[in-house]
C-alpha cells in the first residue's frame, strides 16, 4: 500500500486464471484474493485492467505460458496497436 502513493503514471495489468472445476481459482490462487489487487492499487495507478483467464492453460504454473496470456500482455502497453 506504501507504493501505490510513488507510482501515479503507472498502468496495471492483473491476470488471473480460474480452472473452471469449482474452486474459482487457477489451483494456487482463489480469484477473490487475485481480484482484490484492484482495491489495493486502482485509486493511485493511471490505470487499471484486469483479465480472467480459463481452462487448463488457466493454471497458475502455466499461465506465463498461455498463448493468451501472451498476446494480452504484449498489447496492454500499446491497446490501439
């Protein structure tokens, strides 16, 4: 919370992954703990975009290699690119 103050000019992207068997979360994380980086952060940041991802590839270990996770990460600097 102490650095949400220093960084004004700063975009977030949060991504979070749900495995869609019924624990609302990517077999580490419960989506409600991932989400709330949003309180933590939103009011302090220029912006802030969150993006759920699911299925198997949705897995924690796995989501920095979801093709998906990818291509939005890459694009989130540059959204009209």
């Amino acid at each position: 919370m102490v650095l949400r103050k220093l960084y004004p000019h700063v975009k977030v992207l949060n991504v979070y992954g749900d495995l869609e068997d019924g624990s609302h979360s990517d077999g580490r994380v419960k989506n409600p703990s991932s989400k709330s980086l949003r309180y933590l952060v939103s009011p302090k940041v220029k912006s802030y975009k969150e993006k759920k991802f699911t299925g198997p590839m949705a897995q924690h270990s796995r989501l920095r290699e979801n093709p998906q996770v990818l291509k939005t990460a890459i694009s989130f600097p540059w959204p009209n690119s």
